[in-house]
C-alpha cells in the first residue's frame, strides 16, 4: 500500500484511540460490572451465597453477628446472585475501575445480627430474614424465632396432645 | 535483603514503561483484553507501555491467571529473572484471588499464594497492583497501570456496614 493511500484513508477515518481516563469508558449496555448489596433490603439468607460460582459471596459469622462479604477480587461478574436473590438487594453495577494496592481494599462487608431461639438461645436466623418471612407468611414472629429443632419438638408435641385428645 | 527505593524507580520510569506479559494459566480472556489495551484502539502506548519479550528487560509484570502447578516453577523463574523493582500488575480475577479455579486441584489460587512461595525463596516484589475482572476490561488495565504510576486515586475502599435496625 502506498504512503498517499494510508494517508487518505487515515484522513478519511480520523482518529480512533481512545482518551480514556480523559474521555468516558466505552461501556456497553451489556457490561457487567461488579455488584452493589442495598443494606436496607439484604435478609442475609445466603441464596447468592450458594449460587456464586467462584465463592466470591461468603457468609462468615461471628458471635451474635453474621457477615455477608463480598470479594471482588475474586468475581467473576456473572450476575447470577443477582438474579436468584429474593429481596432483589443486589444490583449489577458498571463500575470496574476496582483496582487496588492492597487486596483488603477488595473485600466489603454486610453485618447482619443474629437472632437467638427463645427456647435454647442458640443462634437461628438473621433480623433482617425474620422479619421478611414474619411479613410474608401466617406464621407468628414469636413462632419463627425458634430454632429448627425446637419447632420439631414443638410440633411432636402437639400431634401427641392432639393424638391423645382424640382417644 | 536488599531496599530499593521504589517512588524512585516509579519516577525513573513514569513515562517509559516496559512491560512483560506473564500468563500463568490463565482461560487465555485477560490476555486477549491486554493485546486490547495494547492496541492502537486502547493504546496503553499513549502513557509509553512497551511489550517486551524477556523479563529481564521489564518493568512491570502483567500478570494473569491463576497460577497452575505446571506453570508455577517457570513463574518463579520468570518473577526471579526480573530486575528491581519488581512491579506487579496481577491482571484478572483469576490472579487477584483464584478466580473461578479458587479451589481447583491443579491452581494454586493466585497472585497472593504465589507471593508467598516467592517471599520463602527470597525473592522479593516491591508493589502489586490488583485489577480484578472477568475478563479485565482494557480500560481496566490502563487503569490499573496508571494506578501503579501514581497517577490516578485508588478507588475501591473495603467496608463494613451493618444493615439498619428494623
Ligand atoms: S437477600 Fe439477597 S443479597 Fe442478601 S443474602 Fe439473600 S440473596 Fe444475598
Ligand atoms: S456476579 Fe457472579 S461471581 Fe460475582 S458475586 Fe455475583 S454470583 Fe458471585
Ligand atoms: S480472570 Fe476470567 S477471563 Fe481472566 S483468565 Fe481468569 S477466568 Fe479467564
């Protein structure tokens, strides 16, 4: 190709680089970026937990708390717990500039406290998931803080009572 | 152990900076999206990144994958074999923190695990910058670079906030 042709055509197309950080990403609608938990909205319930492929979500507790962390150093922005996530708490954001010097900036955090069975004080579910299946389903809020086991022997006691009245 | 004095170095090199692109085993994404970035399109050259072939030549290591076991004594290698200041770009989800394969058999989970291999046999990398991404984006990488330079303020601040009382 002749010097006169590259220079026609680099007249004809212009300049294409570019500017970035001086000009805006070229993010497309389709980009994923990395996820946003809405304190105010996340039960704790550990859904995307279960789902994130890379284990980028964990829940870590700790005493009368529980932690839901978030690793992006590890994520692979698939957006899945964003879709299974039942209080729809989880946005996919297009934010990528996440680089960092230190890998402990990477990691954030969502405490949530935990609540205690009112039969053997251990710890059951998280406040924030209470409420929500208090507010969801007929059941008592009173009911749903005992722990799994309790509420076993709870309902084995009342089929017996109930067997033993209908004798 | 000898000190060197890195915002020197860093100094030194700001607007000519030479760069190895290591691959540890990486699903070979974040090595397309630096060829991106190494493109007239992204054009990491603006800010004087060269790719150079040896890594006794570079800078700065680009750095991706997940370190396999059948890579891992030619990164040791490679890591050894760079003059000081070692400067580290670990580019991609998969070197930052294991990624996908964080638990897989045949990784050893990332740029974090392989310092430490790196620290017990004495060899030392003076700055790391992480860039996490799946693939990293090439405005992600100059990003990361300009980061690793000084030029741009670091962004993401780990948190911890507690959900609101009832
Ligand atoms: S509510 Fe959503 S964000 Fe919170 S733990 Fe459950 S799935 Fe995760
Ligand atoms: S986007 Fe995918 S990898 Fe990232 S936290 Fe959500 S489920 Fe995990
Ligand atoms: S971070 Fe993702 S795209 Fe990059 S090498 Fe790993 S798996 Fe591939």
């Amino acid at each position: 190709m002749s010097v006169a042709k590259i220079l026609e055509i680099a007249a004809r197309v212009g300049r294409v680089t570019r500017r970035y950080p001086y000009q805006p990403p070229l993010l497309t609608p389709e980009f994923r970026g990395s996820i946003r938990v809405d304190p105010s909205r996340c039960w704790g319930c550990g859904a995307c937990v279960r789902i994130c492929p890379p284990n980028a979500l964990t829940l870590k507790p700790s005493g009368k708390m529980v932690a839901l962390e978030y690793f992006v150093g590890r994520c692979i922005f698939c957006g899945m717990c964003a879709e299974v996530c039942p209080a729809g708490a989880i946005e996919v954001t297009k934010e990528f500039e996440l680089s960092a010097t230190s890998i402990e900036d990477l990691r954030t955090r969502l405490v949530h406290r935990l609540t205690r069975c009112s039969v053997c004080g251990a710890p059951t579910w998280t406040e924030a998931e209470l409420r929500a299946v208090v507010k969801a389903s007929p059941i008592t809020e009173e009911y749903a803080a005992i722990c799994p086991e309790h509420r076993r022997e709870r309902f084995a006691k009342a089929v017996a009572l109930r067997l033993g009245a209908g004798e | 152990m000898s000190r060197v004095n890195v915002a020197r170095a860093l100094r030194a090199i700001r607007r000519s900076i030479w760069v190895f692109h290591l691959n540890s085993g990486s699903c070979n994404a974040c090595d397309i999206e630096v060829l991106d970035a190494l493109t007239p399109y992204f054009d990491v050259e603006r800010f004087g990144a060269k790719l150079v072939a040896s890594p006794r030549h570079a800078d700065v290591i680009l750095f991706t994958g997940p370190v396999t076991r059948e890579s891992l004594p030619k990164v040791v290698r490679a890591v050894r074999a760079m003059p000081r200041p070692r400067l580290i770009l670990a580019l991609g989800s998969c070197a930052v923190g294991g990624g996908i394969w964080w638990d897989t058999y045949s990784t050893i989970g990332g740029f974090k695990k392989l310092e430490e291999i790196l620290r017990e046999s004495g060899i030392e990398v003076d700055r790391v910058v992480y860039v996490p991404g799946c693939p990293v984006r090439p405005e992600a990488i100059i990003y990361g670079l300009l980061l690793l330079l000084g030029a741009v303020e670091q962004k993401a601040r780990g948190s911890e906030v507690a959900v609101p009382e009832g």
